[in-house]
C-alpha cells in the first residue's frame, strides 16, 4: 500500500524551530495516537483526558518522550489556541511526497479514485473537499505545486473533520503534464461550467470504460471558482462535464460540486 499522511488535525500551528506541528482536540490526537504514536514527540493534556491517553502516555514514558498534566492556560499557550479541547500533541511535521510512478500504478491497478486540484483557491476549500473525498471512498488528493494557497493547513485539517487520515496526499509540479499521461490510463474527468456534457453522462462515461475493458480508476480535476480550469489543463481531460442548475447564481463553491461529483463516480 501507499504510504498516506494520515494526520488529523483539529487545530495546527508549526513550530519552525523543532519542526513540529501542534495538534489538538480529542478526536485528533487520539486518531494520531492510533495510527502514528511515533510521530508524538511531547503531549499536553488536562487531567480529566488522562484517562483516555493512558497508553500513548505509557509508550511515551517507553521512548523517553514527556507528556504533562496541564491547566487550560499553559494549553492554550502551547498551542496558541482556545480550540484544545484539554489535549495538544506535538508532532513531527508530515511532509507531501511528489506522486510517484508507483502510486500512479496502484491507483490505476487498484481501480481508485483521486481528486487533483487546480488553484483551488484555499485551504477551506481543500478541507471540506477532502471530507467529500473520504466519505465517497475516494483515495487520493493531488495538490500542485504552484497553487499556494491550497495547502494542509490548520483551516484544511480542522474543516476536513478526520477525512485527510483516510487519504493519501500527493504533489505534482504540473497538472497538464500529468494529465497528458494519466488520461491515457485513468479516466478523467474536468469540471467545466461550459461543458456539452451533464454529470448526469458520467454512468454512460463509467459504464463505456467497463465494457472497453479500460476501467482503471478516475481523476476527478477541479479547478478555481473563479476562473475554472484552463484551457490547457481541459484540453488534456478526457470528458469535461458540469452540473446544471437554474443560472440564478453561475456555480457552485468548488467543494459542493465536488461532493456531487465525487457521488456520481462512486455510485457507478
């Protein structure tokens, strides 16, 4: 299997000293405390949550790593927030490979869903997009590496709700690079207010793969709410498609037409 970022952050801030990030609230930390105890280098937690981090306190006393009973103002002072919910883990800050040729095999081989994003715009938006992600069973987010904004930051994880755990995070340096290989593989499929084609098309688009014997996993590219995606980027997509509606606004916000996207496929 891939290796994942499977970090879920309530509350992030880095510390740029020791390369660590903060990590708060309970769902949070027991989530990181469950998948990667390793990554905690320090705990800070309110008596009345002892007893719920009973054994990552004992495999930090293993390693030699502190934990401490703390008062509601030396948790806000450690992680420079209210949002602590009697507990903030400190660390080791995850790092975003570049996608591989080997991840590109799994997600093809394994016939996986993936949403990569174009100048998305922000971290809310990559947050509640990967929520979507995650509750439709999809297994990628590839972020580029020029888009600035759309980052994993406190905002992404803390909107995300858990989801960026259930997913493996990627980075390209291109989108139309990658496109022009991986839609010779993958179907994939550019979210286009113009588009001919409805997201109602996408079972006959599913469907003529299977029959073709070419199903082997979907990209689904969206771009920035504003602008779209380029021409360059949809020139290189194998369907382009959007979702109709009454024209009384002229879009969605990018994570709520990912949602129905990201539906559609995992419905067929």
């Amino acid at each position: 299997m891939i290796p994942s970022i499977v970090f879920v952050v309530y509350y992030l801030m880095r510390n740029k000293l020791t390369d660590e990030l903060a990590v708060c609230g309970m769902n949070a930390v027991l989530a990181v405390a469950e998948h990667h105890p390793q990554t905690i280098n320090r705990l800070f937690l309110r008596e009345d949550r002892l007893q719920s981090f009973t054994d990552i306190c004992k495999q930090l006393a293993e390693r030699k790593r502190p934990y401490k009973l703390c008062e509601e103002e030396e948790l806000e002072r450690v992680c420079k927030s209210v949002h602590h919910q009697g507990v903030v883990a400190m660390i080791e800050e995850p790092l975003i490979e570049p996608l591989s040729l080997e991840d590109l095999e799994v997600w093809v081989s394994e016939k996986k869903t993936g949403v990569l994003l174009h100048s998305v715009g922000n971290d809310h938006n990559l947050g509640a997009i990967a929520r979507a992600a995650a509750f439709f069973n999809a297994a990628y987010i590839i972020l580029n590496e020029k888009d600035t904004e759309a980052r994993l930051t406190t905002s992404a994880y803390r909107i995300a709700e858990g989801a960026i755990e259930h997913l493996t995070i990627r980075s390209i340096k291109s989108t139309t690079a990658f496109l022009k290989d991986a839609s010779k593989r993958l179907i994939t499929i550019g979210t286009d207010t113009r588009a001919r084609m409805r997201i109602s098309d996408m079972g006959d688009i599913i469907k003529t793969a299977k029959e073709k014997n070419k199903r082997s996993g979907v990209a689904l590219v969206l771009g920035n709410e504003e602008t779209g995606l380029p021409k360059d980027v949809k020139d290189n997509c194998s369907h382009l498609l959007r979702i109709p509606g009454t024209g009384n606004i002229d879009s969605l916000n990018v994570s709520q037409a990912a949602a129905l996207f990201l539906h559609a496929i995992y419905e067929h």
